[in-house]
C-alpha cells in the first residue's frame, strides 16, 4: 500500500492534475469520516440518555435523528463543495 502512495505522491509532484485528485480524496475522506463520528456519538448518546431514561425515548429519537440529519446534509454540503472545487 505505501508504494501506491509513493508512487501517487510522485506523480503528483509531476503532474498538477493528480495533486489535485489527491486532494479531493482527502477531503471526502475528512468529511465522510467526520460525519461519522459526528452520528456515532449522537447513537451513544440517544442510547444512554434513553438507559438512563426510558420515558423520554420518543423525544430522545427524534431530537437524535434532527441532529443526524444536519450532520448528514452538513457533510454531503462538504462533499459537493470538494467535487466541484
């Protein structure tokens, strides 16, 4: 795997064109990943507010899939933004 990053790296060094492919797998790579930990933490959350209390589930649900939702459309927005830059 490291002499395909070498070998990308060189080329990259080379030609503006693959510098610019690195890029933008970086940058999907830093929004997807963010993205995920964001909903990660808000499914630990919602699950231990809902141990600690079960009454609320319903609104401990909802308030986590509006969060969830935002973080999502926050990183499809990062996405678009890497695919056209």
């Amino acid at each position: 795997m490291s002499y395909e990053l070498l070998a990308a790296v060189q080329e990259a060094a080379t030609n503006p064109e693959a510098g610019f492919a690195i890029g933008k797998g970086l940058g999907i790579a830093g929004a997807v990943i963010g993205a995920g930990l964001g909903i990660g933490q808000i499914g630990a959350a919602a699950a231990q507010g809902i141990a600690r209390q079960p009454e609320a589930a319903g609104n401990i649900q909802t308030a986590a899939l509006i969060v969830a939702a935002l973080i999502e459309g926050a990183a499809l927005f990062g996405l678009v933004l890497v695919a056209i830059g």
